[in-house]
C-alpha cells in the first residue's frame, strides 16, 4: 500500500489549505483513515481520523472547529480542509490507514503511512 499526501504549502495565518492523501494498492475503504502532524522539534500528534464509512470523525483539540477530515471511498482518498490556519499549525502532516474501522488516533494504530506534506503558516 502507498500513501501519497499532497496539497501542503505556505500560507498566511488565517489562510485555508485542503491536504488530500490518495492511496494505491489496496483498497482502503474497510480503514479507519486519519491525518498526524510533526513540527520541528517536536513528536508527531494525532490531528483527525474518520471512521470507515465516514460516519464518525474524531479531532484534536487544538484543531477542533477549525479542521474538518473527510474521505471519497470511490477515489480511495482522504482530505483534510484546513481553515483559519495558525502559525503553530506548521508541520509535516502525515496521513495513515488503521486497520480499526471506527475512528483511531493512536500512531501504532495504524499500519501505512504517506510519506509527509510540509504546511508552513506565516505569522
């Protein structure tokens, strides 16, 4: 399985940014699909997660009203828009798969990994 972010960038604080991760290889519709963040220096953190169906989403608290994950099963992608952006939102963001089919917000709950897209927010 291969998961390929893209859609990361620079933007001013308050700016919008959609990320979309499109996986190939495996059909990931059973998964649980989720999106995690690094900053530098920093450990990796869970940011949002969406149940199989998209029927149940999960979020961080620090993006909670701000970011809102979804998923098209057809397309075998995932998305999360980004709005009212802050400079502490400045990090690589992954996208994973969990095998869990409701929502999972744990790194050793999910089995594929993309490989990272840099958001970068101007103050």
């Amino acid at each position: 399985v291969q998961l390929q972010a893209s859609g990361g960038g620079l933007v001013q604080a308050g700016g919008s940014l959609r990320l979309s991760c499109a996986a190939s290889g495996r059909i990931l519709s059973s998964y649980a699909l989720g999106w995690f963040r690094q900053a530098p220096g920093k450990e990796r953190e869970f940011v949002a997660s969406i149940a199989w169906n998209g029927g149940s989403t999960y979020y961080a608290d620090s993006v909670k009203g701000r970011f809102i994950i979804s998923r098209d099963n057809a397309k075998n992608t995932v998305y999360l828009q980004m709005n009212s952006l802050k400079p502490e939102d400045t990090a690589v963001y992954y996208c994973a798969a969990s095998r869990f089919t409701g929502w999972a917000t744990k790194n050793y709950e999910h089995d594929y990994w993309g490989q990272g897209t840099l958001v970068t927010v101007s103050s």
